[in-house]
C-alpha cells in the first residue's frame, strides 16, 4: 500500500513539474511584457509577477535577476541585491548578475564590493562597469 501512495507522489511530481514551468514561465513573460527598453514601466507589477514565478519555481535564477533590476528601478538596492545574490547562488557564472549586483552596491555608496562585483562581471565577459567605475576613478 505504502510503495502505491509513494508511487502515484512521485508520478503526480513527474507530472506536474512541467505545468510549474509553463506557468513560472508565463509569470516571467508577463514581467518582460513591462520592459521599456532596459527599464520596466511598472516594476512593482513586474516585482509582483516575477514573485509568483519564483514561487512556482524557486531555482529559476532568471526570475531572481528580473526581480532584482525591478527593485533596482525603484532604488530599494537592497532587496535588489539579495535578489542578484540568489542569482548568482543559483547560476554562479551569472555575469549580468554580478555586474547589476555592482552597479547596486555602488549606488549605495559601497566601492569595494561594487567594484569587486565589477571585476568579476568583466572576467565573466560583461565589462561595462567596471570600464564605467574605473573611468570615474571609482575602481582601479
């Protein structure tokens, strides 16, 4: 009896992992929907679908990237930062997310983890701050 209840969890786990996806997905999109260019026009409403997407799926380090640049847009830099932190916990080489974790940490006044995240956004390819920081005499 024990192994039929166990079996039928696991198979109703197979089989509704794709339906959390399709929706967290869906979630995703209606937040990109809000995007103006690289800002959205809405980011509590973007803040607000970007959270039911991480609560379908909470590895979805995308959805934790979006939702931070939405706190971003509103300069709550803090909530943005531990948004980028779970990016990056969940997808480590994430450059983006380290190089938005930066330019947050800078706009709180925080050079030395800034411009450390601006060094590690560069390794991973995306440089623009810290090009940016160091032009500033903010970074060396």
């Amino acid at each position: 009896m024990h192994k039929i209840i166990v079996y039928i969890f696991l198979v109703s786990i197979f089989l509704c992992s794709p339906a959390l996806s399709i929706a967290s997905e869906n979630w995703l999109n209606k937040a990109d929907a809000l995007i103006k260019g690289d800002k959205y026009s809405d980011s509590k409403k973007a803040i607000k679908y970007l959270s039911k997407a991480i609560k379908l799926k909470p590895g979805y380090a995308e959805a934790y990237y979006k939702r931070g640049n939405a706190y971003d847009d509103l300069g709550q830099y803090q909530w943005a930062i531990e948004d980028y932190n779970k990016a990056i916990n969940l997808k480590p080489g994430y450059a983006k997310a380290y190089h938005n974790r930066g330019v947050a940490y800078l706009n709180q006044g925080k050079k030395k983890h800034g411009c450390s995240d601006a060094q590690k956004a560069c390794s991973l390819g995306e440089c623009k701050v810290l090009e940016w920081a160091k032009g500033k005499g903010i970074c060396r």
